[in-house]
C-alpha cells in the first residue's frame, strides 16, 4: 500500500524549514555571488546551489533516515565529543550569537521609521520569543502556517519588483565561466546552513508525528515520507530564492560596489522600488528574524532542559534562561562573539560536512537491507 501524502501538514512544515533556515547570510551570500560573477552568473548560480543546497539537504534527509533522533545521527560519536559539538553548534546558532544577530537585523529594518531605543526593541522581540515558543509542540505550525507566508511573501514582492526593473548585466570579463562556478561553490559553502539543518529536520520529524502514528511499519514509512518531502519543499523553495538573488546581484552589480553585504537588499530595493519599499523591507525583516530566532529559541531551550538540567527543572525555566541569555548579549553587541565562533567553526564544518555525507549513505544503506 501506498503511503499517504499529507499535504495539509506537509506544505506547512515545507514552508516552516524555508523560514527557519532562510537568515540574513542566506540573503546576503547570493546577492554577493552574483556582484562578484557578473555575466558569468549563471555558472556561480549552479555552483552556488551545489553547495548551499546539497549541503543543507544532505543534513535534512539523514536526520530525517535517523527518524528525526540526533542522539542517534551522532552515535558514532565519543558521548564527551558529541556534547561537545551539540554544545557549541546549539550555543553558536541559539542565544550566544545567531538570535543576537536576528535581534539586530530586525532592529536595522525597524529602527527606519522610529527612534525605539535599542533596548526597548530587544526587550519587545525576546519577549514576543518567550510568549510565541511557550507552547513547545506548535512552534514549527506556529512558523509553517502564521509566519512563513509573511516571510515568503515580502521577499517574493521585493524580488519581483527587483526583477522586474533590473538593468541588464554588465559583461565582466574579470571571472571565467570556470571561476565563477568555484566562486559560487565558496559563497554557498559560506552559508553553512548544514548545522543548523541537522536539527531543524528533527523538529519537523517531529512536527509530523503529531499527525501521524507510528505504531506500525506503515505508519513509520508515511512519517519518513512525508518528512523528506516537507525537506525538498523548503529547500526548492530556497533554490528558487537563490536563483532570484543571484541574478539580482549580478543586474545591480554597479550600486552594490563599497556597500557591506547586510545593505545589498535594502539598497537593492530602495532603488528598484522606491523609498516606499522601506516599510516592506522593515516588515519582511522582522518576520525573517522572528521565524529563525523562534525555532532557535525553542531548540536551545529543549537542549538546557533535557541535556543540561535533565528535565529535572520546569521548561519555563530554561526558556527564561534562554530569552535572557539572547537579551544580554543583544545588548553586549556580536562582533567579539563573531570573532570567537566563526574561526572554531572554520574548522568544525569541513568535518561536519564529511560526516554528513558519510551518514546520509550508511543510513541509507541500512534501510534497504
């Protein structure tokens, strides 16, 4: 018997992993891509998809094969190495950096149109987290289905609208077909969505065992189905994203020179559409910052009150623990927590990839026996 599709979870779990994986670097390493490859677009676009989808996609379906289990993804792994890795990958895309750096992001589109102090704004947005990511069990439906469609609707006006009056690309002769298909691979890679795939395939496994038993064999085959469609569904939706974004950056190539990579899609839109486009932009932003910070929030506070406290405190706690800990680092800034994680990451990533890929062949292996 054929497994059943469910398309009423599915799409919505499929548009959950676009907003949770989709950040500011996602936006911003595409855009790059195309300034830098000009007329060679085309091949940094497929360059740029071989790593900044495959990778991601390669974490997504293994943990998925593992039945959405991390503890069992890893499980080769020395128990002392594997704290150590979940620790640092949870802190690194949780409240020590990445949900500070949401927090910011959404202020810059916000702090536009009002003179709301920083605090305030940070304040407001760990406590929309709080309240939002209270209710563990429907986080992911809470992004699939209220916040995703703002998020994938401000960026596909935005970039239509940028499509819609870019100029022509200007012919560069700087980058060969063949360079630019390396340097696409390089700023696809420079995404480094793979961490963080790993553990939102596991959330939407489980999302999806809301709905759907696993009592029988049956009943595990349809979850697993179902589960690795909801992936290509957010990673297709991602491709096509990318595929925009880099076109967008090689047609407005010129107006992108001197400007740092966060400024490319503001600047982008402001002059395909107008200053009127700032108000989309400020809305589109939040939403963006709202969906990646919410599941993070969630998945850290799981990991303090599972791993770390060993349930043997109420969840309100490590989520309070978690809210706090993003609130005061907002406030501390980034930039010395960049330049702590991202050389550390440097090198636990070419590793996690070799892993992933290992992984994603021995499970598959396992499964048709």
């Amino acid at each position: 018997m054929k497994s059943k599709i469910l398309w009423a979870s599915v799409i919505p779990a499929g548009f959950a992993i676009f907003s949770m994986l989709f950040g500011s670097g996602n936006i911003m390493f595409p855009i790059h891509t195309g300034k830098i490859t000009g007329s060679n677009f085309a091949f940094g676009t497929i360059g740029f998809l071989l790593t900044g989808i495959l990778m991601p996609v390669i974490g997504l379906l293994g943990v998925v094969l593992a039945k959405g289990d991390t503890r069992n993804y890893f499980k080769e792994l020395p128990y002392p190495l594997y704290f150590l890795l979940i620790s640092f990958l949870l802190a690194l895309l949780g409240p020590f950096f990445v949900v500070p750096r949401c927090i910011h992001t959404a202020y810059g589109g916000i702090a536009q149109f009002t003179p709301v102090p920083f605090w305030v704004f940070s304040a407001f947005f760990t406590c929309s987290l709080f309240m939002l990511s209270y209710d563990h069990s429907r986080v992911v439906g809470l992004i699939g289905k209220f916040i995703s469609p703002f998020k994938i609707g401000g960026i596909a006006i935005i970039t239509l609208g940028c499509l819609y009056f870019a100029p022509d690309v200007i012919s560069n002769l700087e980058l060969s077909s063949w360079q630019g298909f390396l340097e696409g691979m390089q700023q696809g890679y420079q995404t480094m969505d793979l961490p963080a795939s790993l553990f939102f395939s596991a959330a939407i496994y489980a999302y999806l065992g809301q709905v759907i038993s696993t009592d029988s064999v049956a009943g595990r085959r349809q979850l697993l189905k179902n589960a690795a469609l909801a992936c290509v569904i957010g990673e297709s939706i991602i491709a096509v994203v990318y595929i925009c974004f880099v076109k967008l950056g090689a047609s407005y190539a010129p107006i992108l020179n001197n400007l740092s990579m966060e400024m490319y899609f503001p600047v982008l839109a402001k002059t395909a559409l107008g200053s009127y486009a700032l108000l989309l932009i400020a809305f589109t932003l939040f939403f963006s910052c709202l969906a990646t910070a919410l599941i993070l929030v969630d998945l850290y506070t799981s990991y303090l009150h599972e791993d770390i406290f060993r349930k043997k405190l109420p969840r309100f706690v490590s989520m309070l623990m978690t809210c706090g800990i993003g609130y005061g680092i907002s406030l501390m800034g980034c930039g010395q927590l960049c330049n702590f994680f991202v050389p550390i990451l440097t090198y636990v990533y070419p590793t996690l990839v070799v892993f992933a890929i290992y992984k994603l062949f021995r499970i598959y292996m396992q499964t048709r026996v």
